[in-house]
C-alpha cells in the first residue's frame, strides 16, 4: 500500500523532509514514526497509519513534499516486499538526478559509471542514530553521512559527533593558521569583570559546547526571537506583599512584585547555574 503525506493542519499543506527513519526492508508498526517534516511551523513526526514491511522509499531528505504524495510503499499482511523495481514503462516522476533506475548487476559496469548514480533503496535513509542524535545533528547543521559511526551496525553516538566536530574544528584552524592576516582585525570584545558580582566558575568548553555557542549566537543576529508567556494565580503571594508593604515603605524601600521575581530567579540560578555562564 502507499504511504501518503496526511494533513499536517490548518495552513499547512506541504515540507521538507529533514530525515527518514526507516529503510527498505524494515519493519514498522502502526503509529511508528517514517519521517520528520518540517514546515514554517515546527518539525513533525509522520507516523506509520499500519504494520508492514517497508517495500520502497519515494522520498530523500531534502525533497519539499505535499499533502497526499506518496512517502513510501509499505507491504502489510502475509506478504514480503518484492526486491524487483519496478517495470521501467511506468516511472514515477521524480527529480532529474534521480531519474535512472536500479538495474540488475548482471552488466557490471565499471565505478567510473556508477558514480553519478545516485542508488535508492537503503542509501535513501539516514544513518542509524537516536532521534536525539539527529536533531542535534540537524541543529548544528551537520550532515550525518559524513559522520562514521563506530557503534554495532554503523550506528552513530554522540562520541562519534563529537569526533566529527572535533575534526572539523582542526581543518579550520588549519585554514586560518594558512590564511593571511586581514587588513583591518574586528576589535575585541569589551571584557566584563562578573567578578564584581559574585564568585566566579571557569570551566573548560567542550568542542560540542563551542558549535553550541557559535550556533547559538548566529541564531540570536539572525532569527526572529520568541518569548513565552504563562500564566500564574498570585492571589495569595499579592496579598502577602500589601500586607507586608507599608513595612517595607517605613525602611526606604518598595516591596514589589520583582522582588519575589529575582528570588525565584537566583534560586533557579544557583540550581543550574548553566544558565547563568556567558
């Protein structure tokens, strides 16, 4: 059966696949997740509408697809999904560079010939990691199939990542010890003492920690910032600060609602005092 796009939700009616989580051959249940879809909206989980055995993949990451295109094909019941493509009179429309179907490997043709080839089948799914793995992956902008996972069956763990950053961060240092020094050097940072107000904790930053921060930084210049608001039933607390108020008056000094604030707020800072690190 084919595995369609369902409705995404009101104005949402198409995205781009940023991973596939099964390959041809595997077998899914019912509400196991296909694909991640992202839209203007969120990254979502596209989850299998039955159990079967996954026949055929009709998607690769990065494909922009819409409601209704068939994702895959899923063999269901008794059945084995056929290793046998398709009959060639009948090709389904995809991109120009994927055009070509898999052949048999009775003609053996040479490495010089297949390299433009892009295979489908297995090689359509990501790499075998955690949903974890992949999303961090995926905010760090960095293509899995280039990192070499070094648990059982090829699997990617988060040393593996590391490694891979790791690496990469050694290739740009090595590109900017050869590069020459710029004509006019960006003046430095204005260094701020966070002494004056309390001790102070230096730690040494992973490389994981740098891409963070440096990701972390383009997105504050260049991504529309979103707050979140909540609401809380203060009733008693502002009862308890008018009582207490004229008290506060008599010393100089305005028990406000910030007050209780920047309470809750060091209290949370001296339990994770992460959030507090620059």
């Amino acid at each position: 059966m084919d595995i369609k796009l369902p409705k995404l939700g009101e104005g949402a009616d198409s995205g781009a696949v940023v991973s596939i989580l099964v390959k041809t051959g595997d077998r899914v249940k019912k509400g196991q997740t296909l694909i991640e879809l992202e839209n203007e909206k969120a990254v979502a989980p596209i989850p299998s509408p039955a159990e079967g055995v996954v026949a055929r993949l009709r998607v690769k990451e990065g494909d922009k697809i819409s409601v209704g295109q068939v994702i895959l094909e899923l063999t269901v019941g008794g059945e084995t999904p056929s290793a046998e493509p398709k009959p060639a009179t009948a090709p389904e429309p995809r991109p120009a560079r994927t055009q070509a179907p898999a052949v048999a490997a009775a003609a053996a043709p040479s490495p010089a010939e297949e390299a433009p080839l892009e295979p489908e089948n297995d090689s359509d799914a990501a790499p075998a990691a955690s949903p974890t793995i992949r999303r961090l992956a995926r905010d760090l902008g960095i293509n899995l199939r280039r990192v070499q996972g070094t648990e059982p069956g090829g699997r990617i763990a988060l040393a593996d990542l590391r490694a891979y950053i790791q690496k990469l961060e050694r290739l740009a240092l090595q590109a900017r010890s050869a590069a020459p020094a710029p004509a006019a050097a960006r003046p430095p940072a204005p260094r701020i003492d966070f002494a004056q107000w309390g001790p102070v904790v230096k730690k040494p930053m992973s490389p994981l920690r740098k891409t963070i921060a440096q990701r972390m930084a383009e997105n504050w210049n260049t991504v529309p910032h979103v707050h979140q608001f909540d609401e809380v039933d203060i009733t008693e607390l502002e009862a308890w600060r008018k009582k207490h108020a004229a008290a506060y008056e008599k010393q100089g000094a305005r028990l406000t609602l910030t007050s209780f604030v920047l309470v809750a707020l060091t209290r949370t800072l001296r339990k994770h005092p992460l959030f507090n690190a620059s």
